[in-house]
C-alpha cells in the first residue's frame, strides 16, 4: 500500500528540467540569472517591487525584524498559533515574543486581544517595536481590522505569509499587508525550492538593505571589507531555478488543493462531529492544507491513529507557541481559542499531486474511524 503523505512536494519534469537548465548554466554558486529571474517573476506576483530569494522564511522573518530596529531587550507581538519559527526569529534578535491567540473566523490573530494587549504595552510604556502577524494555512488574517489599531499605536507591522503565498484578502495579494512580508518555500509548502524563503517590501530600498545583509554584508570593495555583522541567507541559483519552474504551476497547484478541500467537505462534511476551517468572505485562500476539528481530544487522537495504520499521515493543529515549554515564562494575551483547536483539530493530506482515489481512501478512514469509536 502506498503512504499518502500530508503535503509531499509536487514536482516532475518541469521542475527536473529548469534544474538541469540552472547546473548547465555553470552558475552552480549562490548568485545567478536564475536567482535574479526568481526574485523578479515573485515581485511580479506580489505587486511589490522588493524582494530577496532566501534560504528559508525564517531568515526573510529575521532580517524583516533587523530593519524594524528589533534590538535586544524589545517586545515583538506575534500569533501564538503558528509554526516555531515566527516565534524563534524574534529570539534569535535577542527580543521578547509576546503571544496574541487567534478569532474563531479565520483562526488569525484575533484584533480584540491585539488591541487590548497593545492598550497594555502603551499604558505600561513599552511598545513593542513590531507585530507579526501570520496567515494561517493559507489564508489571510483580518488586515482591515489588524492594520489600522497597529497604525494607531505607530507600530510596524510583518506580514508572516510563509504559508499563504497566492492567497488574497479583498483582493490584495498576501505578503503586501505590512511595513515588509515573508515567504517560505520549505518542502511541505504549496511550492518549493527544497528550502528557501523569500523577503518582500513595497521598495527596493529595504530589499537592497536585506540582499545587502544576507550576503554576510560584504562591502562592494576588492577584498572582503566588513562594517556590518551580516548573515550567509541567500538562496542559491540552482534553487531558484526550480522555484522558478514551482511557481509557473503554482496556480494550478493551488487550485488542485482547493479542489481536494471541495472533495473532503462533500464526504465528510456530512458528520456532525466534523468542522472545517472557515474561510473569510472576500479572501482567496490558497488551499494549502485541508484542516478539520473534532470533538473532542480523543476523536482526533482516534482517527489520527487509525490513518497512520492505514499509512495516512495526518498532523495536528499548531500546538500554540504559548504553551510550548521554550516559551513558558513568555507573557501571551489568550483566550483559550489556539489551544482548543489545537486540541481538537487535524490537518488531512491536502498534496496537490494525490489522486481523487488518494482523498477518497483517507475519507473512507476518517469516517471509519469515526463511526467505530465508542
């Protein structure tokens, strides 16, 4: 029996082609006219005309904090419900992550806690430098609510899109809702580069700044001239090359994904004890991952364990970044939202290259499962 795996990349001849393209090429070394052709055809997607190709997101989230003078001793607001690494860049500035949980519409950070913790941080006389805000599997948060108090407070604002590349709100292309935006190409995203991310920022200027520092800040002289304590982050050539091959197929990858979406609502949304993820009115969600909530603990459990004796991956939720033991002693303004779904929800394979026979095998587990289940 074959494994479905929950997000496996998508590539195939175009990809293998545009690599072999990128190695006889001979710019087998970090820069290239594939790392360059990269980074124009991705602002071209965005609509922004600054942006670096990178060695992951994590490293366009770290440099975005840089130019937002994110120094040691600074609170930074984030998502508590999220991968790691929106929380991680924040440490490796030497500053203090300061969680926000999320709102039940889009399970983004929700603009009530980010309002009051920021009333907090202004009463106090401590605000933070900057507020990162995720899109969660591949949908966009509130921005026309989240900008504005953020605006209000003269707070700079980092659009954490790792996940939502493609995705819109209101017509606006994620990554453009910040002062800066970020992207990743890790290997379970809806593209890749095998690894990789991406900065982007409405003026070159702020990305000259980041090429600038992900080149390990090399002054422009004949020897290796150093004012500044820069960074080894950028993508390679090679790499590029096959982002480049990812992102002519993006949209059809994203709407595969949407489509598979479609085919788990039409089979599972029959079950009371199911509940899918919400989608904003006014937002093109990408499709990224397929994400459910049970009833309680025990049913996630169950039908996670049923699927991986069927060789079906399947993962849970985000497990909040306040409840994680490396950010225990943090101070976290929640209400209980991340950590319930966490409790109670699943991500489905939602790859863009399984067949309909692959969803209709994992649907016919989760309903199993759910069915026998005392």
């Amino acid at each position: 029996m074959t494994r479905i795996f929950l997000s496996a990349p998508d590539v195939g001849e175009q990809e293998r082609a545009a690599l072999l393209r990128a190695f006889d090429s001979g710019w087998v070394a970090p820069a290239g006219p594939e790392l360059d052709a990269f980074e124009s055809e991705l602002a071209a997607v965005t609509g922004w005309p600054g942006c670096v190709a990178l060695s992951s997101g994590t490293a366009a989230l770290h440099l975005a904090l840089l130019l937002c003078d994110v120094q040691p001793g600074d609170d930074v607001f984030v998502s508590t419900f999220t991968f790691a690494a929106s929380a991680n860049a924040i440490s490796y500035c030497g500053a203090n992550p300061v969680f926000i949980d999320s709102e039940r519409d889009s399970w983004n950070m929700s603009p009530e806690l980010l309002e009051q913790a920021l009333r907090a941080a202004k009463a106090g006389g401590r605000l933070p430098k900057a507020v990162v805000i995720v899109d969660l599997y591949g949908q966009c948060a509130k921005y026309d609510e989240l900008i504005p108090i953020c605006r209000s407070y003269g707070v700079k604002v980092i659009e954490d899109a790792a996940e939502a590349l493609l995705a819109t709100y209101r017509g606006q292309p994620a990554g453009t809702f910040g002062d800066f935006g970020l992207f990743s190409f890790n290997g379970n995203k809806i593209m890749t580069t095998s690894g990789g991310g991406a900065f982007v920022s409405p003026d070159t200027e702020s990305a000259d700044r980041v090429r600038y520092l992900s080149t390990q800040a090399r002054q422009p002289t004949v020897h290796y001239e150093h004012t500044d304590v820069g960074y080894n982050y950028r993508l390679s050539n090679l790499l590029a090359g096959l982002g480049r091959a990812q992102l002519q197929r993006l949209p059809q990858m994203s709407a595969r994904r949407i489509e598979i979406n479609g085919l788990y609502r039409s089979a599972l949304g029959i079950r009371n004890e199911i509940e899918f993820m919400p989608v904003l009115d006014d937002t093109g969600w990408n499709g990224w991952l397929t994400c459910v909530v049970l009833a309680d603990t025990g049913s996630r459990d169950h039908v996670m364990a049923v699927l991986e004796e069927q060789d079906i991956e399947s993962r849970p939720l985000w497990k909040p970044m306040h409840l994680q033991p490396v950010f225990s002693e943090a101070d976290a303004f929640v209400d209980g939202t991340s950590q319930d779904l966490f409790e109670r929800g699943l991500c489905l394979p939602s790859g863009s290259a399984l067949s309909d026979d692959d969803i209709d095998r994992a649907c016919h587990h989760v309903l199993a499962a759910i069915t026998a289940r005392p």
